[in-house]
C-alpha cells in the first residue's frame, strides 16, 4: 500500500472563523514504511490521520491509496479500504468496557460479517500481543497497557496492510509503552507499513524516519531516529521475550 499526499488541506468551519488544521501537506508514505509524525497538541496531526485512515476528506489536494484517488470513493468503499486494510490504534483505546477482552477483538470481524473462524483469529490476535490469558475479562476492568494491546490485537485482526497509530503511549506507563514501542517494532519488521503520530520525541525516534508537524505543516526529518541496529534490538526482544501469557 502507497499512500501520496499532494497539496493536502483541512479546513474546519464555524460560524464565525475558519481553523486550518491542515495546510497543503505533501508526503508519500511507502509499503512497509515505519513512520512517526511528531508534535504539540493542537498541531494537526490526528487530523492528518483520520485523513490517511479514511475517516475524514481532505478539503482540498489529492490523497491517493495504491494510486486511487480517495475523493472517487463513495462511503461504503470507504468502509470496505479501512475494515480490510487499515488498522487503528487510539490514544484511548475506544474498548467497549461491557465486552470481554476476545468479544472486543472480534468486533471487525462482526462488522464484515465473517462468522467462521472468527473466534480461532481473535485468540491468535490476542496471543501476538500476550492478552490470550485474559480473553474473558471485561475491558473496563483492565490496566491501561492491557488495554492498548487489546486494542492493537483488535487492529490486527483483518491482517492489515496499514496500522495507524495515534499517541499509543500517551495514556500508559512506561513499561506498558515498551511494550507496545516492541510491538509495533515487530510489526513493521514483519513487513507492514506503519504510522503513528506522538507530542513524545523520544517515541518518535524509535520510527524508520521520523516528520514533525508544526500549524498544519509537514517539517521534513526533524528527529533523529534511533540507529538502525537498536530498533532491530527493540522488535527482537520483544519476539524473545513478548509479554508473559501463560497461555499461549
């Protein structure tokens, strides 16, 4: 999956101003990129990724996906591009607390109505992120790290091209950020293509290349990513030793 951005905009309305979100970004995100975009609240950058994920339409400029220009999609094609190939993981998790940990994960699967095989995928989801052990809790009742890899077994389900991650440490301790730092390591290792925005420099780093973002506006390479051989070292510690689940 190739995404190209050229000349991308967002413009929010209110009655009485417009906010730029966005303004005239370009950037091309290749397959099996690492990715990070970093900077302040309010600088645009979960805009950016609702754009990337099809959640939202960019004013104006060209957003393509594998060279389809997204403006040509209807909503239902929409749907279909993120349920099949986009994976989300939110700084909030978006669990439903009332569900167990497995009925969370499954909820793609529900939505694209596949009914066989559905509960095998979810528990191998779940064992890559050492959550099998607690399937049948309920959300509500787990840590904050527990939930965020609920939340990234759920956005594996469907086997994505795209993970798109918006501040997946920012509600987690450091150790629960780790590992899930580790984790989307060895995603990107396996070969998906892999984004994800932060406030947090030092997470940013641990990307292939890294962007900042600045009042709606792309500033190239400003962060020094780790050297190649240490976030080699983070995605193999974590397939040496990913997180306890005594029942895998």
């Amino acid at each position: 999956m190739v995404i190209h951005l050229d000349g991308v905009s967002k413009v929010y309305q209110t009655p009485t101003t417009s906010i730029t979100a966005l303004d005239r970004v370009g950037l091309r995100i290749r397959q099996g990129d690492f990715l990070a975009i970093a900077g302040p609240s309010g600088s645009g950058k979960s805009t950016l990724l609702n754009l990337l994920g099809c959640l939202d339409r960019p004013t104006s400029g060209i957003l393509t996906i594998t060279g389809v220009d997204t403006a040509t999609l209807t909503d239902q094609q929409r749907s279909r591009l993120r349920n099949r190939s986009i994976g989300f993981v939110f700084q909030m998790f978006n669990l439903i607390p009332e569900l167990t940990v497995i009925e969370n994960v499954e909820l793609p699967l529900v939505y694209a109505g596949m009914r066989r095989g559905r509960r095998e995928r979810a528990q191998d989801a779940l064992a890559r992120v050492g959550m099998l052990r607690q399937y049948d809790q309920r959300a509500g009742r787990l840590s904050g790290g527990e939930q965020q890899r609920t939340a990234i077994a759920r956005a594996l389900i469907n086997e994505p091209e795209l993970i798109l991650a918006d501040e997946p440490t920012g509600s987690i301790d450091a150790e629960s950020a780790e590992q899930v730092l580790g984790i989307l390591a060895d995603l990107h290792s396996h070969g998906r293509t892999v984004v994800l925005v932060t406030h947090n420099a030092s997470v940013a780093a641990v990307a292939r290349r890294s962007l900042r973002l600045v009042a709606g506006r792309l500033e190239q390479e400003a962060i020094t990513p780790l050297p190649v051989p240490q976030r080699r070292r983070r995605a193999e510690a974590y397939r040496a030793h990913p997180v306890a689940d005594p029942a895998v």
